[in-house]
C-alpha cells in the first residue's frame, strides 16, 4: 500500500496535520542541605548536654568524658572521667575503703550534668564508684572536688543514663540546694530515690551533699521500701525531666505500674508516668505529692513519658489558654501504651499543660484528704491503705504539708491537651519558647530529626499544633533527651549518642518566593519585599515601614502587564505594569526580562511603564524555543538593585506552525495565510483577504477515508473528500497529489471539483 500525500502548488499541505505543545513544568523549590555545625565523638557515647546560659558555651557528657564547647561546637576543653577500676559491689567505692571483690574496668557513664551559676562550676555526676560527682571549674574544666568518703556522696550506681535528674534552687544569703531524683536498681539501702542535699560553697567541704534535713526519724529524703522491693524486685522510679516553678520542685517519672503488674517477674510489666511535687522549703518532705499523667487522643492512650519542658506561652497562646503571658506550661511527649519502658511504640504525642491545671488538681487532692476523704493512695510508697485525716486546715495554692496526710498519691490522671500526634518518626525529645507572641516547638525524633512547631489552639484548620519544617539533625541516630535552646534563641542543640548538632531555629532565606516563605508558616519568617528575601523581621532593612515586610500571604506583592504577550516580530512595546502591595517606589524601578535585558521605567498615577525589547534583543531571547517563550519580567529596585516582583510575559511565534489547524487552535492570536502557506500574526502578511483563515473550521483538510488499494500496473483515478480546499487564484498551478513509494516519490495532476472534492488522475 502507497503513502498518499496530496499536495497544492500553493505550498499549501493539507494531508498532514502537525501538531506542537509545550509543557513547562514547575520547578521544585527544594530545601537546599544546610550545612549544620557538628561535634562528633567515635570512641564515647554522649549522654547529657548543658548550655550555659549567660556565654551559651555548650558541656556536653558522655561516657568517660566532659566535654567543654564553643557556641559553635568548637571543642574546647576534654575532661577524662574514666575509665575506673572498679565493681558496682563495692560499697563503699575501692578508693575509700578496701573492696573484697574483683576490680575491673568500669565505664563512667555522666547520668548528671547541672551548671551551678552561684558557684560558677559544673556539676558532673557519674555511674562509677557508686555514682560519685565531680564538681569542674566552668572556664577549663579543672577539677575542683570530687565528695566521695560519706554515704550521702554516692548517688546511685546505675548506669543508664537519662533515668537520673537534679534541680538547683539558688537561695538568697541562703544555702543553695540540690534536688536529686535517681533510680536505685533495688539498693534501697545505700540510696534514696529522691532527695534534696546541700550545696557548699567550698567543693570539699564534709557537708557537701549532706541532706538539708536529717535527725533521728526523718530526713530530706524518700526511699523505696523493701517491702515493695521484695513484692515487685525490679520496681524503681527513672525521673525523665525536673523543674522549679515559684515554691515547688516538680518531677516527671516513669515507674512501674504497680496496680496494673503481677508480683511474678515473669508476668507482664506495665508503666506509668508520674508527676511529684514538693516545696522547696519543705525539708521533712511532707510535702511530697505524686499524681498519674498522661494524653488521650482519638481514644489512645499515650502514658510513657520520654520528656518534657518548661516553658512561657506566646501571647496568642496565653490568650487561648485564658492565662497570663508569665504563668508556666509544661509541654510533654508520650509514647503510645504503658509497656516496653525501654524501646517504647513509635506512635507518641506531644501535649501541653497549663501549671496551673496542675496545681489546682493536687490542691483539689490535698483539700480533699484534709476534709477526711478517701485514702492516701500511695501504694508503692506505704505498701498498706492509710485513711486520709479530717482537719480544719485551710489548704491554699502554697500549702506544704503537715506530719500527717502524706505522702499523697493523685487517684486521678492528670490529662494534658493532646496537640501533636507522631506515628512514624517516634518523638524523644521536645523544648519550646515564644518567638513575637507565636509559640513553637521543637521534638527530637528517633531517627534523627528535628520537628518544628507551631503552637494555635484556635487553628483554622482545627489542628492546635501545626509541623511546619522537619530538619535532619543526625540521620538514622535518635535525638537524646537534652533538646536545648541557645541563649540567643538562634539554634537549638540536638544531641546523639556520637553527634552533637546545632541546628537554625529558622531557615527563612530556603524560602525563594514569597508564596513559599508565608506559605511554610514558620512564624520566624516574613517576606524583606525590595530585598526579595525571606527572613526574620529584625533582619530586613526598614522593615517597620508600610509594605516593606509581608508577613502574610495577603501581603505578597502582585503584578500584572497588558499587553501579557506579544509576537516575536514586534519590538519595542510599550508596556503597562500595576503593582499591588509595594512599598514606596520613588527611588525608581527598572524592568528586566530575566538576565536578557533591562530597561529604564517611568511611574505615573501608581502604574509602572516601560517597552518591551528590541528586534535584536528578542532573537536570543526566543531563538529556537517553538511556538513560544514565557519569560518572567521582573521589577528590579534601584535602592536595593534586588528584583522584587515578577509575572509571566508571553513572546509568542506564529511562524513555527505548518499546518492551519495547529495555527489557528493554538492560545495566540495567528492567521493561516492559505495560499502562502505561513502562520503569522499580522494578517496584512497574507495575499489576498479571502485567503486569511483564523477558525480551524475555515481550515483547508482532507477528511478521513476508508483504505483505498490500487493494483499493481491497473491505472486508476482516486478521488477524496475534503474540506475548505481553496481555488487557484491567477498566476497558481493546479493541485498536485503526491505518493510515497519507498525510496521515491511520484506526483500526479490533481483536479479540483470543489471546495469539498479533489481527484488524483491516473494513478496506478
């Protein structure tokens, strides 16, 4: 079978049809890899991290080691802790007393790190030796003392770290103490799981770690009974977070659930999350009080606390909250369940407490036991149900306790407001503050990430907490519990076992349009508009005057051109340029075609005028580019030299089009000229007006056909139905039809019946 293609003298080809598209495709605005200041370590796991709060020098724990850092993860300083001779048998430590059991090797896992500001030192708590403290001069690292010949100098000999915590509380012309919260692994007998000791000015001072409180029947200490020991031998009491807040001491535990556990090891261990509480001036620790707490959300249970924070809510919060800006909230993670303490479920949460939720429940809880109802509810504590005792105390937000009624255990889970629900990553770690009002958090992740935040109650989307970035800090290395802030509140130091990371609270400038900048809702950012940068507020120049910083999507500055496209062949257009949202243009705009060219503008009446390229200029511009080119135009401030708005300008070509329908059903405004057989723009280009086509029903074509057979040496005339096939005009040849045969082609003479029929003549 022969290829048929009918072909008119006037270069007019109406048997094939060629069809062009363009496609462009938006490019992704990709975050680009920041490259984040690091300290790594290879031989020791790193375990705790301080910053100070004053230089923002950063200490770091680790297993064997002290570690001083600059604000930028310089190293410093190294301070060796070990490794130690030693045996976790040997009470006292080998290096007070003669020790009848084997020495070896021991790791000194850091479990403690605390900066004393009053006594400008570092407070170093290690596994070894019975979990002995150094106390380190902050400037080098110098060791200026090491308690270790009193029982109340070893803390506990557990080497797991992020189960021990300890808060300062700085007194006035007073004695700074220390609260220490530690698991005992069942050696109830050498320590208390919570106490509160002294902090001597002089480090080797015998009263050094000395309890605040001790006569002949009570102490400033609380330890788990053997009783309960011997019941449940594994029970002990890891304290994950501590905080002061106005007279309190508060800690955040996870502990065997007592009620919920079998007494046979071999059973099944559930846990549970605890918050206690005790005033700061209570050294009898009558005081003490423990409540359940917890986070539901869609029906799950979330009960194993990994961490918390103290912190202020930002304006808009406080507002939801109905508290003051200065009132404290404790944000939370909990992972899913109560089971598998040590590998918890992915699936955790992040939840927000009010302090104030807090201290009305416990008071709620004291008031009632103080009016005789109910028991004290402490299992794990008293080992045996004590009736609570009537009293005429009046009880207050500041009550402290008596001899009686106490210890004091919460019957009721203390419920936070679930904000933030995790099912892949697995949330380990979380800090927060308040930038400009807005409240943003961050949660560490276990493989490696840092979550940001944002914190809105009243969100239109009816989410309270939005995660609007999520930064690799260490990939594949889960984020340990000391998530901290630097004093600037410019980065946030995440911690693994090997890396120390300090990543950006921001990274406003990944932000390359304005949409994208107030699109990520990162409260941090705002669009610089004649910078044509996104960044913080503070960081953009005159950023307090009208319109020169955007910080909603609303304020992004819009443009617009007419004409919105012209032909190539044209040259010199004068443009129209509206802009909306900008600032004051006085000191003068250009307006360039990408890096192709730029031109002077004028402003009159709030419109910006200026032409359009030169015939030259528009060659390199569309050379080679199809039917058309889009190009952005952009508005580029004199003040500034930066371009700060842009749209999208149409150069259009008529001329690549072969056929009249891809002419004429294309987006621009082109004439088929058909006995020329061009597209162009201009209709003036065509010969004759009759001959100008501008619908693709006026369009020349042959229509389709059944398959049509000629035999071999049978001569044959072929007719075919078509459409809008044009006359000849004086001066022009005849249709011709041409046939394709392989490796040659052969024209015949073609006659026009009329504009709907044509028949090849002899063909064979």
């Amino acid at each position: 079978m022969w290829l048929l293609r009918l072909k008119h003298h006037l270069s007019v080809n109406i048997w094939t049809l060629l069809l062009l598209g363009s496609a462009w495709l938006p490019l992704a605005e990709g975050t680009p890899k920041s490259l984040f200041r690091t300290f790594s370590v290879t031989d020791w796991s790193l375990t705790h991290l301080v910053v100070h709060n004053k230089t923002g020098e950063v200490y770091v724990g680790a297993v064997n080691r002290i570690y001083k850092l600059s604000n930028n993860l310089t190293l410093l300083r190294a301070h060796v802790t070990g490794p130690v001779d030693d045996n976790e048998k040997c009470y006292p430590p080998p290096s007070v007393q003669s020790c009848p059991h084997g020495l070896v090797t021991t790791n000194n896992v850091n479990k403690l790190l605390l900066v004393d500001y009053s006594g400008n030192r570092l407070i170093a708590c290690g596994s070894a030796s019975q979990g002995i403290c150094q106390f380190l001069r902050l400037d080098d690292l110098f060791k200026l003392g090491e308690p270790h010949h009193r029982k109340e100098h070893y803390l506990s000999s557990v080497n797991e770290s992020g189960t021990m915590s300890g808060v300062i509380i700085e007194v006035l012309n007073g004695q700074n103490k220390l609260f220490i919260g530690t698991p005992i692994d069942g050696k109830s007998e050498y320590f208390p799981t919570l106490s509160s000791r002294k902090l001597m000015t002089n480090e080797e001072n015998a009263e050094m770690f000395g309890f605040v409180y001790q006569d002949e029947f009570v102490s400033s200490q609380l330890k788990i009974p053997s009783d309960t020991l011997s019941k449940f031998p594994t029970f002990d009491i890891y304290y994950i977070y501590s905080f002061s807040s106005e007279q309190f001491v508060y800690y955040l535990t996870l502990q065997l659930d007592t009620q919920l556990t079998s007494p046979d090891s071999t059973g099944e261990q559930f846990f549970t999350s605890k918050i206690v509480r005790l005033c700061v001036d209570d050294p009898k620790f009558y005081s003490y009080v423990e409540f359940p707490i917890g986070c539901v959300r869609d029906g799950v249970e979330y009960r194993l606390i990994q961490d918390a924070y103290l912190s202020k809510p930002g304006k808009v919060l406080a507002r939801q909250l109905g508290i003051s800006e200065q009132e404290d909230i404790l944000f939370t993670v909990f992972s899913q369940g109560q089971k598998n303490r040590v590998k918890p479920p992915k699936e955790s949460v992040l939840c927000l407490f009010t302090l104030k939720k807090i201290k009305d429940k416990i008071k709620e809880r004291i008031q009632s036991c103080y009016r005789g109802e109910g028991k004290l509810s402490l299992p794990w504590l008293l080992n045996k149900e004590l009736g609570c005792i009537n009293s005429p105390l009046q009880i207050d937000d500041y009550f402290c306790g008596q001899d009686f009624n106490q210890p004091l255990g919460g019957t009721v889970t203390i419920e936070g407001t679930a904000l933030f629900v995790d099912k892949e990553d697995g949330m380990t770690s979380v800090a927060a503050y308040d930038y400009r009002g807005h409240t943003v958090v961050f949660t560490g992740t276990r493989s490696g990430r840092i979550k940001k935040i944002l914190v809105d109650l009243s969100s239109p989307s009816g989410r309270p907490a939005l995660q609007y970035e999520n930064v690799v800090a260490h990939e594949g290395s889960s984020i340990l519990r000391d998530l901290v802030l630097s004093p600037d509140r410019q980065h946030i130091y995440a911690m693994t076992e090997k890396q120390v990371t300090r990543v950006p609270v921001e990274s406003c400038e990944q932000y390359k349009s304005c949409a994208l900048c107030l699109g990520s809702k990162d409260p941090h950012c705002g669009w610089c508009v004649l910078h044509n940068v996104c960044s913080r507020k503070d960081r953009c120049e005159r950023a307090d005057e009208p319109q020169r910083f955007a910080s909603d999507l609303r304020q992004c500055v819009q443009l617009t051109v007419q004409p919105r496209n012209i032909s190539v062949t044209m040259s010199e257009v004068s443009l129209v340029l509206q802009a909306w949202n900008v600032p004051d243009l006085s000191a003068g705009v250009n307006c360039s075609f990408e890096d192709f060219t730029e031109s002077e503008s004028r402003i009159e009446d709030g419109r910006i005028y200026c032409s359009s390229p030169s015939a030259k200029d528009v060659i390199p511009i569309t050379r080679g580019r199809g039917d058309k080119r889009v190009v952005k135009l952009y508005l580029k401030s004199k003040e500034t030299g930066k371009k700060f708005a842009a749209v999208d300008f149409i150069f259009y070509n008529c001329s690549v089009h072969q056929s009249c329908l891809s002419c004429v059903n294309g987006s621009f405004p082109c004439h088929w000229c058909k006995y020329r057989h061009i597209c162009t723009h201009n209709a003036a280009d065509c010969s004759f007006q009759e001959g100008r086509v501008n619908m693709s029903e006026d369009c020349p074509q042959i229509l389709p056909s059944t398959q049509i057979y000629i035999p071999v040496g049978v001569v044959k005339p072929i007719t075919l139905t078509a459409k809008n096939l044009p006359q000849p005009q004086s001066g022009q040849r005849n249709y011709e039809c041409i046939f394709h045969i392989p490796g040659s082609a052969t024209r015949v003479t073609a006659l026009r019946f009329n504009s709907t029929s044509i028949q090849c003549q002899n063909t064979s």
